[in-house]
C-alpha cells in the first residue's frame, strides 16, 4: 500500500482510509479497468476493438491478466463477472438476447485475447463479423 502511495505522491494512509485494505485497492482497480472496457456512445465494436488492442492495450492486458488471477479468487472472479454483465446488459439494451450477447461477449474476448497473442495491428481485427453472425446491429 506504501509503494502505491509513494508512486500516487499522497500521505502515507490515504489508501488505507479510501479502500480499507490491499484487497479493496485491488477490487477498485478491477472496477476501474472494467468501466473503461465498456463501449462508448455511439462507438463501433471494430473502434471498441481498437480502442482495447491500440491506445488501451496497457488496460488489456491486465484485465487478462486478472481473469487468470480470478481462478484462484473467488471475490476476484465476482468483480469481472460483474463487469462482464454490464457489458451484457448493454447488449440487451440495444436489442440482443440475454444469451447471444453472453456469448457475443465471450466471443469479443477470445477475438481480442488472440489478436494480443499474435500481436495483430488493431484494424486488422475486424469484429463486426461477428456481430452480424449474431444478428446484432451495432452504432
């Protein structure tokens, strides 16, 4: 908590105060890299794609990272389902099932965990494939 104090140049203890403990921080950071995965008003998924595997990738990949993490932690595994829902529910907002959009999402996942993997350019990964083989109109 101290080195993430020093590195945020605040008191020694705001942290603690703000999150209660290291876990808490930890939750909040989920919350955080979540939040910004969502996709903006009127943002293609082709530009929410980009936007994850070019200017963001340094959001990415931890959030890779964590899901990897969440297997052994159970309150970890909550957050990121909680932020994959939101992401779902989206989709049902603008039209989907509730099941074509989990898989929808699930499938964005593996599209962009791969174009990591093989260090494809951003607007090489063209997802709007997919979401015309779920039927799903997109901005």
């Amino acid at each position: 908590m101290r080195g993430v104090e020093d590195e945020a140049g605040v008191p020694h203890g705001s942290a603690r105060h703000y999150f209660a403990n290291q876990r808490g921080l930890i939750v909040e950071v989920v919350r955080h890299l979540l939040d910004g995965d969502l996709p903006r008003p009127g943002e293609t998924p082709k530009q929410q794609v980009a936007r994850w595997l070019g200017p963001e990738s340094g959001r990415t990949r931890p959030r890779y990272e964590l899901i990897i993490a969440s297997f052994h932690d159970p309150d970890l595994a909550v957050e990121l389902v909680r932020g994959r829902d939101r992401f779902v529910d989206i989709l049902v907002e603008r039209g989907m099932t509730s099941s074509d959009a989990t898989e929808l999402v699930a499938a964005l996942d593996g599209i962009v965990l791969d174009a990591l993997l093989r260090e494809q350019a951003p607007e090489s990964v063209d997802p709007e494939r997919i979401f015309k083989k779920f039927g799903a109109k997109f901005p």
